[in-house]
C-alpha cells in the first residue's frame, strides 16, 4: 500500500524476527509508542500480528528484520494483505551499547526506521525461496561428492599393496569396478575392511553424482521457465545462471540499471586515487556468490568465445594483468569490471529481472514524515 499522506490514524509497524517468534511494535507518525506484543510464527500467529497492527489504525508500512530468513513467513503474509514491506538492517553496535538490546526495543527500533528513511529497501523477493532451495541442494551435494573423491584418494594411498595396485589407475571414484567389488571373497581382514569402506565410499560418490543430475535438471526446467535467455548465453550453465536468478529475484528494486546490478553482484570498479595516481581497484563487496557465478563465465569465455578474447588480447597489449582488467581506470562503466568479460555478460544477466514471470517490483518507497497540518 502506498500512502502519501501521514494522519493522525496511520501507524507504522516494526517486527523483529526470531525462529519461534515475533515481536510486533507500532508507532504513530510522530515516533510515538503505541504498543507491542509478541506472537508466535505460525500462519496464525502472522494473521493475529498484521490484526494487532490494523487494530491501531491504517498501517503505512512494516518494517521486518531479516525478510529473506527467519521474517520470510510474516513478510509474505503481509505482502498477501496489499501491506508494504521494508528491509530493516540490524542496529549497529554503538546504537545497541547506547540503548539497549530487547525484543520489544527491536521491534520499535525497526518501525522507527522506516519513517525516517533509514528502511528504504524493498523487502527481499520470495519467488525465489524454491530456486534457491534446489540450488543450496545442489551445491551441498557437490561438496558431498569431492569430499568422497578425496576419501577414496586418500584412503587408497594407505591400503595395502594388492588392493592399491589393482584400484590406483580408476579414471572416477565411482567407477564400477570399485563401487560394485566384493570385499568377502577376500581371506585377509584388513583387505577385506579396507574394500569394504572404499565401496561405501564410491557407492556414497555414485548416487551423489545421480542425485546431483536429477537437481541440475529441475533447474534448467526453472531457468527455462523463468529466464530462457540465459541458458543461451555463451558460457551460462544451470548453475551459474541460477544463483544469478536467485541475486537478482532477491533484489528486483535494486536492479535499474547495469552499473547498479554491477554494484550488486560486487564487479564494479572502486576508486583507489590518491595525489597523482588515477587509479581503480576490485570491489570486495556485494554477493559474492553471484561475483563467484560472473567470474566462471567469464573465466569460460576466456578460453573459447571470441569477443571476450580478443577483450583479453587487447588488455594484455596494454600491459595489465588478469586481475586488473576490470580495475582499470580508462573502464567507460561499472559493468565493465565482469572479471575479465565484456560488457554484455552483465547487461544479458542485468536483463533477466525484465524476463516474463520473473517477480517485479517497483522502486521502494517510505512513507513521508507527517505534513505541517497534523504537528
């Protein structure tokens, strides 16, 4: 709900969020404390909050800690009611030292920011809580099946000689010739235990690999669905476009132009001047993980996409290297900082938000301070 005008019956809530509770706060546009009250987080705890809220009035906006872990439940509830919703950050140390922590100042502390501007952010998108599901699923089983390899690796090395000879030339640790042996038709105990844990191990690395592709294609069945485009892009895999669908499904309203998702995703060049020297360095900010799936694609495109290496020709002619290439000072845009890519690798990802059934939404806006007729 958008207002534009603050009267003496609009509140403005806060809510700060727990695993088993919230606690909810209203104040009135002035700042002043109208009441709080703590529920559970239960679709009837979240339906008795938003009544609280309503019971003191027309709620302008909420402000909720954490929209995106434990406040997801309450902050789609409110969002189903036609409420606006807004990203409160965490107070900061001195704030906390200076006036205490409790659940029920929380609460008033997140209300508060949002009428004085402090919340500005549009709560996070929950369109993308299944997207992100499958792809921590995914990324867990990954780490799951390198931790095997290197178990059976390792463990070859220590087993005794027939066993290690016959097994140390196997291509894949899930090969069948391991995974499929028989431990019991050996007589010696310690061959035979050793196998035994190196089959359950390979076993363990085979379904791993199984489980891995059944999750790699329901998220070419999302990604077709929510951003066919990308799966096209040279050098855009399942993986790398999904985690760039989850930052930018997670942060629709910042995303107006390509320098800000270049700023979102941590690639945008940071002014290191000083005196004489003009100069940028790389950002160490933003979502690294998306940083992370930018910079496999380019690292991808580097090795066979001929646009992106003649940009790594033409760099290297001018004496920089890897690293600085998109640190350079001459760089006309943020978006030119993709790790090495050409500008199009972020304009393609940027574009994503703007794709048919993905979640839109418009800039944020907070509620503005009471007009002079109401002091």
């Amino acid at each position: 709900m958008t207002v534009t005008a603050l009267d003496p019956g609009t509140v403005i809530g806060g809510i700060d969020t727990h695993a088993d509770t919230i606690h909810v706060a209203a104040i009135d546009p002035w700042g002043r404390e109208l009441g709080d009250r703590e529920f559970p987080t239960t679709p009837k705890g979240y339906r008795q909050a938003l009544a609280f809220l309503a019971g003191h009035g027309d709620v302008a906006g909420i402000g909720i800690e954490g929209t995106s872990s434990y406040g997801l439940g309450i902050a789609r509830a409110a969002v189903e009611t036609g409420l606006e919703v807004f990203e409160v950050v965490r107070p900061e140390r001195a704030v906390r030292r200076r006036e205490g922590k409790s659940d029920p100042l929380d609460a008033y502390q997140a209300a508060r920011a949002v009428l004085s501007g402090r919340a500005s952010g549009a709560a996070k998108s929950a369109e993308v809580t299944a997207l992100r599901a499958l792809h921590n699923a995914r990324r867990s089983a990954v780490k799951a099946r390198q931790a095997a390899q290197v178990q059976i690796r390792q463990q070859l090395v220590t087993s005794p000689p027939e066993v290690r000879e016959r097994y140390r030339s196997l291509t894949r640790p899930s090969d069948q010739a391991l995974a499929g042996c028989r431990p019991g038709v050996h007589a010696d105990p310690e061959e035979r235990l050793v196998l035994t844990a190196l089959k359950s191990i390979a076993q363990r690395h085979r379904n791993l690999t199984e489980e891995i592709n059944r999750l790699d294609a329901e998220l070419t069945a999302m990604i077709e669905q929510a951003a066919p485009h990308l799966l096209h892009l040279h050098g855009v895999g399942s993986t790398t476009a999904a985690q760039l669908l989850i930052t930018v499904g997670g942060n629709p309203d910042r995303l107006r132009s390509e320098a800000s998702f270049a700023a979102l995703c941590g690639t945008a060049p940071v002014p290191a001047s000083s005196g004489k020297t003009t100069r940028h360095r790389l950002s160490r900010g933003g979502d690294r993980r998306a940083n992370n799936a930018l910079h496999t694609i380019a690292l991808a495109r580097m090795r066979n996409h001929p646009p992106t290496k003649a940009f790594v020709h033409r760099q290297r002619e001018r004496g920089r290297s890897t690293p600085r290439y998109c640190a350079s000072s001459s760089a006309p845009s943020p978006a030119r900082c993709s790790n090495s890519s050409p500008d199009h690798i972020t304009t393609s990802a940027c574009t994503t938000s703007a794709q048919p059934g993905w979640p839109r939404t418009s800039p944020s806006k907070r509620p503005p301070p009471p007009s002079d007729s109401h002091r």
